[in-house]
C-alpha cells in the first residue's frame, strides 16, 4: 500500500567540522534513536580565520568516509561547523527582513572575522512583544567565502546540500536527541550547559527546548599547564554561573586538556550535575549505536555530528545558513509513520497522490453526472443546484492541474499549525492574566481564531482589563466585548463574598456566535434561563464552590 512509482526513501546524512577532531559523518535512525551509521576522518582547522584550512582534504575525506559507510553520494547532507558568530539581538517589529539582515551583518561586522569577509547569516525569532514592538532574536553568522567552497565542494561530490548550520544550536539538539537531559526537557524546567572548547568556553541557558539565554568567554586553555586550566575554567565560570540559575548544569567538553568528569569536582553548583566528554577521555557512548558501530567508534561521536543528522527535529532552533528552518525547503521532505513504517514524502509520492487524488474526483464528477441524469426529471431549482455542485469541482480539478498535480502539503501543514497556534493562545488566557474579580462561565473555539468567552465580574474595569489581556495573547484576533450588561439575581457559582446589593455584570467577548449563544437566539426563554442559571445567588447564605466554565470542544472542522 502507498507504493508509488518512483518513490526513494532519502535520509538526512549528518556531516560535522570540529577542531581537533576532524570530520565526522552520521546516520541516526529517528524511530529507534539510534546511530546506525558513523565515521570519522582527522582534517585541520584553522583557528585564526574560523574555517577549515585545506577544502581539497575537506573533500576526500568525505568521499572517503560516504565509501566506507556505503552512502550515497547523492543523499541530502546537513553540516555543521564550528562558531564563528553566535549572538542573540533586540529589533523593532516593524523591521522587514532585509532591515533584520542589514542588523545582524552591522553586528557581525564587530568581530574581526568580518572586517575582511562578507558575513552570511541566519536568524530565528526568541520572543515577540507586541507591547514595545519588539522582536528578539538569535542569530549565527558565517563567512560568505567559506560557505561558497563548502557548496562547490558538495556539488562535485554530487551530494545534495539541505543545511549548514552552527556547532552551537546543533549541540544542543543532540543533546535532546541522547535524552540527556530528557526529565527537565519535558517538565518545562531550567537547565545550563557549559561547553568547554579549546579557546574559548561557552553557558547556554535553556527552559525546556527553548534557549534564552548564552556567553561565550575567550579563554585560551593550552597557554595554561594542567591544574592551572581547570583553575583559570573554575575561576572564571564560578562569576558567570550565578546570573544562571537552574535545575541542571551539563558539563561538556570538547577539549583534550580538559575532562569534564575532574572538571565537575570543582565547579561549585548547588543541583544537579552531569558530563560529557567528546575528546580522548571520553570512556562511553551516551547514545545508542548498532552492533557494526565499535564502542571506540561511539564514544567518540560528537553531540555537533547528532544535531546535524536530526535537523527536522522542531523541538529545538535550527539555524541554517541555506535558509530558514530545518533545511532548505526544495530539498528536505517531510516523513510520516504507516504501518510501522517511515514514509518519505518526496515530490514523487505527492505527485502519485495526487494523482490518485485526482482519479477520485473524476469519479465523482462521474457519478454526479450520472445523478444529473437519473433526477432529469426534477425541478429545475433542484437540477441548477446540482450543476453548481459540478462546476465546483471541476474548478478544483483545474486548479490542481494548474499545479502540475500537486498538492500544495506545505500550505495545509501550515494552516493547521497555525490554527493550533491560535487556539492554544486562548486556552492559555484560562489560566493566566485573569482578573480576582472576573469568573468564566463559557467557552468556545473554532478553527483556532473564532472565539468566544462568557462571564461576570463586579467591576468594569477587570472586565476591560480581561478584554486587553486577550488582544495582547492573539493581537490579529478580531475579538470584540460584545455584551457588557447589569445582572440582576442571586449567584452561588462564584468563590468570593459578595454582598447582597453589589452589581454583577454579565460580559461576552467574542468574534463568532457560539452554539450557546445560536441556541439562545432561537429559544429566548432559554437565554434568560442561561443566564440566571450562570449567576444564581441566594441572599444571605454562604458561597458556594466555584463552578468550571463550561467548554465546548474545539470544532476541528
């Protein structure tokens, strides 16, 4: 089933630089999370331009090791090479992307790296406030040289380049993908890692997936003997470490002169601590591996060479260099599970779909002809609607011809995240930026954006206050405060001492008619029942619990 001619299964081949260590390349499989495919070649790097020294040696041996591996040298392959410019950056909302671009160059162009080099960059949003107008985001930047002989290399070879990113963001997925920190990942917590590199040591402070915060700090570990490194590390993380509190601190080291298990010792940190050594201490694998994988082999595999293989990962920042997101969106497919299976969906298999697509609805355009026939006989009122109904699809069918067959999948996966998106905004409004004095009675959401919320409260004022805090979640809502009325009875749902004589106020904030709201309409004795029903008191008796609005279920239609 789902065999369609001309349908390849094409893997993401990891490839990843790292000074000292040379190239490695990966294969991981994401169902098992295991690697099941690694390799490594020893090539110089080049500390004083940031970039490798000799792109011929570059080359070989990675046509040295796609043989070894039995790759094909046409698979997608995503690299990573060591930081050259890694920052974070506070921009208005209003600046374009070429504005963005411009910044972020003007930043790069501090470091004497770019004072002879055109930087090339890649960005992603941190935050939004659209409170100040203000976006924050993090940034990574390359040389533009250095990213051109890297494409002509990949070219000869004949691979199929999707991705080029930063060591840095690559880390840190593969720490996910290892589950190293797995417990703090999936309870939302804070947690530190401290990456200690030859020149330099870097923190990264993350909240779950997401990273809000990073240092790096210039610190050249050889010009030091052997007690004096770990002290001078030491020294200088212990001024740094309190500005991040966490649950955490991972401690990983991809420097020969520094094992983070001694390094451990000595740092003072009053949670957990946890190490990696991706250098000669290294002892044993923190990820799985397939029996043909040595266990030399895989206690030397790097968490850089484990981001660059799961760069579809969207739990956590991708910075690619080759464009926004996992990879470069001609050139990396998206995957699906059937049957136990990995799907890969490449044009190929959207185009027999599509196809397939197509023949179904001719079908239908078949049968409805057929019915046009049969009902010849009935009124025309019942006949034009039935040739309304045929002129509909075949507008459809032309319009997916005019796409060459294709189903646009991008643009469905994209409405139905945002969707999700919107509709998670306001779920999240229940539980936050609620007024002491306003209590929900009702709620609705369609497609996301149609909303609508019931309540009351004993003040206007909290009701405004409540109607704001809403625009402020989803500012492009159309949201409006479209019943604000006196409400006269008794009320016993509310957790609060109200006296007999204070106002209570009905309010609706809205953008669509709910199912309570149509159902009121058409039933006016209901409408008032509802609404006595939503605010009974009895007067001069105690308070009763609070009751939970009442929530109608997401039309996910």
């Amino acid at each position: 089933m789902f065999n369609f001619a001309g349908t390849t299964h094409k893997q993401i081949i990891g490839i990843s630089v790292t000074p000292n260590i040379g190239v490695e390349v990966i294969q991981t499989d994401r169902k098992s999370n295991q690697v099941i495919k690694y390799g490594r070649r020893f090539i110089e790097y080049n500390f004083s331009t940031r970039e490798i020294q000799d792109y011929g040696a570059f080359k070989s041996a990675v046509i040295d090791l796609f043989n070894e591996l039995d790759i094909n040298a046409k698979s997608n392959v995503f690299l990573t090479l060591p930081n050259v410019h890694f920052d974070f950056m506070n921009l208005p909302l209003i600046l374009p992307d070429d504005g963005i671009n411009t910044a972020i160059s003007s930043k790069a162009e501090e470091s004497y790296i770019f004072k002879r080099v055109e930087p090339i960059s890649a960005w992603l949003d941190v935050n939004v406030n659209t409170n100040t107008e203000t976006r924050h985001i993090i940034y990574s930047s390359f040389q533009k040289t250095a990213i051109d002989e890297i494409k002509d290399v990949f070219a000869d070879i004949g691979s199929n380049l999707v991705g080029i990113e930063s060591a840095y963001s690559a880390i840190l997925r593969g720490i996910y993908f290892s589950n190293l920190c797995s417990q703090e990942i999936a309870e939302n917590q804070s947690w530190n890692v401290l990456l200690i590199n030859t020149n330099s040591y870097a923190i990264f402070s993350l909240v779950g997936t997401r990273l809000v915060d990073y240092q790096e700090v210039p610190l050249a570990i050889k010009s030091f003997s052997y007690e004096e490194a770990y002290q001078a590390i030491t020294t200088s993380v212990s001024q740094i470490l309190p500005n991040y509190p966490a649950r955490k601190l991972l401690i990983v080291s991809q420097a020969d002169d520094i094992c983070a298990e001694v390094l451990k010792t000595q740092i003072i940190f009053d949670e957990k601590i946890e190490t990696i050594d991706c250098n000669k201490y290294a002892k044993k694998p923190f990820v799985d591996v397939a029996p043909e994988i040595t266990s030399k082999e895989a206690s030397s595999i790097t968490l850089s060479a484990i981001g660059a293989a799961n760069s579809q990962m969207s739990d956590f920042l991708v910075l690619n260099i080759l464009g926004k997101g996992a990879a470069a969106q001609q050139t990396l497919y998206a995957t699906f599970m059937f049957m136990d299976k990995e799907i890969l969906v490449t044009p190929d298999l959207i185009r027999g779909a599509s196809y397939i697509l197509s023949g179904i609805i001719a079908l239908i355009i078949i049968a409805l002809v057929g019915l046009s026939m049969m009902v010849s006989n009935m009124s025309s009122k019942e006949l034009q609607q039935i040739k309304n109904r045929t002129t509909s699809i075949e507008g459809e069918i032309k319009a997916l011809t005019s796409q060459d067959g294709f189903a646009d999948i991008n643009s469905i996966i994209n409405g139905i995240i945002l969707a999700n998106k919107q509709a998670i905004s306001f779920y999240d409004s229940l539980a936050s930026d609620i007024p002491s004095n306003v209590w929900l009675t009702y709620y609705y959401n369609q497609d996301g954006n149609k909303v609508a919320v019931e309540g009351v409260s004993t003040t206007i004022n909290d009701i405004y206050g409540y109607y704001k805090s809403l625009k402020v979640l989803s500012p492009q809502s159309s949201i409006k405060l479209n019943r604000l009325q006196v409400v006269t009875g008794p009320l016993d749902d509310i957790d609060a001492n109200i006296n007999d004589n204070q106002k209570m106020f009905d309010f609706e904030i809205a953008n669509v008619q709910s199912p309570k709201s149509q159902k009121a309409a058409q039933d006016p004795n209901s409408q008032q029942a509802n609404k006595n029903n939503a605010n009974p008191r009895q007067s001069g008796t105690s308070v009763a619990p609070p009751v939970l609005p009442r929530l109608e279920p997401v039309d996910m239609n």
